[in-house]
C-alpha cells in the first residue's frame, strides 16, 4: 500500500514534470510547419518540418535504410490519439544528403517528397546570410514528440523547449568530433532542458526561420552534454535544389 502511495507520488510528479525534456506543451496552430514520421505500424519514430507543400525536411538518420512504406508524415496533428485532427501523407521520395554516413559526422539531412501538397504553411530555411541567428546565445525553439526523460517514453502531445546557441568551443570541447561549419549545439551547460530521442529530424525554429534539425546528443538533458543539431544554413545550396523542385504529376504550362 505504502509503495503503491509512494509509486502513484512518483508517476504523478513524473507526470508533471516530464516534457520533451524539461519543455512545455506547444500548439500546432502556432507551429502548423512542425509534423511527426510514423512506420508501418503507425508507431511515431521521429520529427520533421514542412519547407515546401509538397516536401517534409528531416534528419538522414530517421530515412535511412527505409522504404517509401515504412514512412508517413502525420500533419496538422497536436495530439498523437487525436485520429481525426490533421493528414496523415504518403511518402513518394527519399532524398538523402549525398556525402551523409552517420549523424555525428555531418550531412545529416533528408527530404521527402509527398503524393499530395500539405494544407499547412512551410517554413522557409535559414540562409547563409542568416550566420546571425547562430550568435551564442540566440534562443532557439526545438519541437518535437520525442522522449520526456532519457529513457522515458515518447510524449503524446507535441512539445516546444527554448534553448540557447552555445559557442563552438565549448561543443568541441565536450564533443571532441563536433563539425562546427556542419552543427551547432544548443541547451545548457548544466542540463536539464533539451531535445531526446524520437525529437529527431524536427525543427529548431528563430524569426520564423528553420534554423536546425535535432541530430544527436549524449544522453539527454545531461549536464555538459547538449544536443547537437544541423546548421540549416550551410545546407541551404543542397538543399534548395530539391525542395524547390516541381514533384512529378504537377504539369505546369
Ligand atoms: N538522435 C536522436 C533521435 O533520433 C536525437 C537525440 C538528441 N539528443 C539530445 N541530447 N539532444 O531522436
């Protein structure tokens, strides 16, 4: 009895406390571009971003090795039980970064093109000229319906966390082979808030423009180990050229 209390005190503050990590809940309707990827079994896995009707941005790591089945993009859908809100799309195409290997060695980034356009508004990505918004400092929005806790379970409803640019050195430092020119790592020296898995692929969002894409991290939320995302930015050339294509069945004049 006297467990089970203590066990029901646990789960409740646990309940309470959870969010992506150390987040909080966030709307679709403020953030509609931010969508989900589920298998053929409708389990959800990762996140990614609408940057064109047609085309969803995620990480090379959430598309790999899988086929056009295995990938569908939920959108327009807060609330993962909530099987009337939003779209679910078929996947057409998997575009991954030519040079891509593995998430910590860069080029971690995938297109996928959709049989239908999106009824949601995309969110441009940030450019070269955009070195600005990478400052130390800059506070970044990450999204997602990842892990609440390091081995926790995935979160039912999306979740929004603000976390700060960190300075390259100290990424390097922490992460002896952190690619400065290809991430950035964001979060906080002391832990506590910070993207998990099942975040991946989803966006990290400043003045309206798509910044990042969770990548990768050791643990989660753990104290001098912040997470490391791909710098938008220097992909802007690779991947403009196949979000801005035209995908086949438009027949245009
Ligand atoms: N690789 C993870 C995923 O597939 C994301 C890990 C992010 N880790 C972190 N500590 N921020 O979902």
């Amino acid at each position: 009895m006297l467990v089970l209390a203590a066990l029901l005190a646990t789960t409740g503050t646990a309940a309470a406390d959870e969010r992506i990590v150390g987040g909080e809940r966030a709307s679709i309707e403020a953030s509609p571009w931010v969508v989900y990827l589920v298998d053929d079994r409708g389990t959800q896995f990762c996140g990614g971003t609408i940057v064109a009707p047609q085309k969803v941005l995620t990480a090379a790591h959430c598309a790999e090795g899988r086929s056009l089945r295995e990938v569908q993009v939920v959108a327009g859908r807060e609330d993962k039980q909530d099987r009337q809100a939003g779209v679910v799309a078929t996947v057409t195409d998997i575009w991954i970064h030519k040079r891509y290997v593995s998430a910590d060695q860069g080029e971690d980034v995938a297109v996928l093109t959709l049989r239908r356009a999106l009824p949601y508004t995309p969110l441009p990505l940030a450019e070269l000229t955009d070195q600005a918004l990478y400052e130390p400092g800059s506070q970044l929005r990450a999204y997602g319906w990842g892990r609440t806790s390091e081995n926790g379970k995935t979160s039912r409803y999306l979740m929004g966390a603000t976390v700060p640019v960190l300075a390259d050195d100290f990424c390097v430092q922490t992460y002896p082979h952190f690619k400065k020119a290809d991430m950035f790592c964001a979060g906080y020296e002391g832990g506590k808030i910070d993207t998990c898995q099942g975040d991946s692929g989803g966006p990290v969002v400043v003045d309206g423009k798509l910044v990042g894409v969770t990548s990768w991290g050791e643990g989660c939320a753990r104290r001098n180990k912040p997470g490391v995302y791909v710098r938008i930015s220097r992909y802007a050339k690779d991947l403009h050229p196949v979000v801005d294509a035209t995908p086949p069945g438009v027949v245009e004049p």
